[in-house]
C-alpha cells in the first residue's frame, strides 16, 4: 500500500508507532464572547495552569497516520478518531502517538510525551465500529448534574443552526480559529499530500484532515446559551466520517446539546454536530464535550468552587 504521508512509521506485530513530533499552537489569537481563551498564555497562568495548552485536535494528525497504516484508504471514508483527553501539551514538547489494531475495524491508540505522561487515549474504527466514548457519554447521560451556575440555560435536546460548514484553503476560520487550511499544512505534524493535491486524491479534491473536522464543526460557534465571561477546554472528541469530507464542497452544520454534567472544577456539556452535504446526506459528526473552568466566571459562588 502507498501511503500519500511523508512520516515514518514503525511496526511491530499489531502495533504501530510515529515519529516524535512538536505540535504548534494556533490558538494564541484565539477569541470568543469578547476575550481570549485558555490558549492564550496570561489567561492559562490565571486559570493556575503550567501554559497554554494546545489545541487537542491538533493530535489527530499523528492518529491520522497510524490509522491510514492500519485501515488504509477506509480510513478517509468512514474513518472515526474517538478521544479523551488526559494530560496537556504546551508548545515545545514533543509527542509520539501509538496505536494496536485489535480487529478487522477496530485499534485502540495513545499518546504520550517524552516523559511518560499520556496526553490521550483513543479509539481508532472504520465502518461504524463501536468508539471509545459511547460509554463515557452513556454514562454521563445517566448522571444528574446538580446545580448549574454557568451551563444552566442548557437543556437536552436544544438544537442550534445550520450554519456554513465549508472548508476552503484560503479563507481563515473566524474568530475561534484563526487560521486557515493551508496555515494550518504549514504546520501539520503529519504532512499528506491528499490534504493538497486534487490530483493525487482519490476522490479528485483535497480531503480534509481529522484535525480539520472539529474546526469545520465550531468555527462559527454553537450559539448556545452558555454564560460568561468564561473560560473553556476540550474534555473529549470525536469525528467521524460517513463519507470522505472535501476541500471546498458546500455543507452546514448543527448542534445538539446531548450530555450536561459538572466536576470539581468546571461544568460541563456534550454537543453532536451533525455535518451534512446540500443534498442533506449526513457527511460526519463532530462529538464534543467541552468543560468550562468554574473558576474563570466571576459569578461563580465561592462557597462551592
């Protein structure tokens, strides 16, 4: 099998492995409601954490290349990266991604950095295989939240949208993520000749990377009700693909509120953003769980953060 990314991969039975890679961060610029966001350096020491953290997306691109190993061309079809975040990396760490095929459509994957900490554990699938946070959403689901200081206009089953959900290689993605495609290749940890060159994809336009997918589904926000001035993070995400996802080809987007919940340290919510073609023909889904740090809102009572 040829494989169109230029990193190299290590094998060894059902396990396979990447090269050690420094993620950049996109976000500094990042602003939403007014104010910049945790991946801004001031605000992240405010919030007591070690740095600005970069965007988890951003490792998807070194699952990209394990999983292209594994599946092959599958993957760019109805390929799901299904991820819980566990540790942060700040710019200048290096980070080596892992994965072990476990069936025919199925791997578990992981990353890690240098010094051990593991900064995500992961599910690779093709085909609708069953993900890794189908448990940890059922199991939120099942939770009472309890009460809500900043989340609290959520409810189960609000819907916002459509909005645009076309990916160009030129225009920049809003306030939210200011860059744009051919930035973002710039920097790629895994360069790939299909994010770029219509004539070598096999569907004759640029796919988009799975990193890529989140951006698609949030650029424009959720337009939810979600109080503020507040701080969030991603928890855990998933994309996954019912068909290959094109540079360039019209779609829209919206958003389900699914999951609401809290944790010592922020609340937060589950949303599905169901990405479809203008023939309304699903194309992927976006699984985000995002917590929003209690002690960024200046409301918060301080008898229970």
């Amino acid at each position: 099998m040829t494989t169109p990314f230029s990193g190299t991969i290590q094998r060894d039975g059902d396990t396979v492995q990447g090269d050690w890679r420094a993620p950049r961060q996109m976000l500094h610029d990042q602003t939403y409601d007014g104010h910049a966001s945790v991946h801004d350096d001031s605000m992240a020491e405010g919030l007591g954490l070690p740095g600005a953290p970069i965007e988890g997306p951003t490792h998807f691109s070194q699952l990209d290349v394990l999983a292209f190993e594994l599946f092959g061309d599958e993957w760019f079809i109805t390929g799901c990266v299904s991820s819980h975040f566990e540790n942060m990396v700040i710019e200048g760490e290096l980070v080596k991604a892992f994965a072990q095929q476990t069936g025919a459509h199925t791997a578990e994957a992981w990353a890690e950095k240098e010094n051990g900490d593991r900064i995500l554990t992961a599910s690779l699938t093709i085909k609708g295989a069953g993900t890794l946070l189908s448990a940890r959403l059922a199991s939120a689901q099942a939770k009472t939240p309890g009460d809500l200081f900043i989340i609290d206009r959520l409810e189960i089953g609000m819907v916002t949208g459509p909005d645009d959900a076309t990916l160009t290689m030129a225009d920049r993605n809003g306030d939210l993520y200011p860059f744009s495609l051919q930035e973002k290749l710039g920097s790629i940890t895994e360069p790939c000749e299909w994010y770029s060159d219509s004539d070598s994809s096999p569907w004759g336009h640029p796919v988009v990377p799975s990193e890529m997918l989140s951006v698609m589904g949030h650029r424009g926000g959720s337009h939810l009700p979600v109080r503020g001035p507040s701080v969030g993070l991603f928890v855990d995400l998933e994309v996954l693909r019912y068909q290959p996802v094109l540079v360039g080809t019209t779609y829209s987007v919206t958003h389900e509120v699914i999951a609401i919940g809290q944790s010592k340290r922020v609340e937060s919510y589950w949303t599905r953003s169901s990405i479809v073609d203008e023939h309304g023909e699903a194309v992927a889904d976006v699984l985000l769980h995002q917590g929003v740090f209690k002690a960024s809102f200046a409301d918060y009572p301080t008898s229970i953060q």
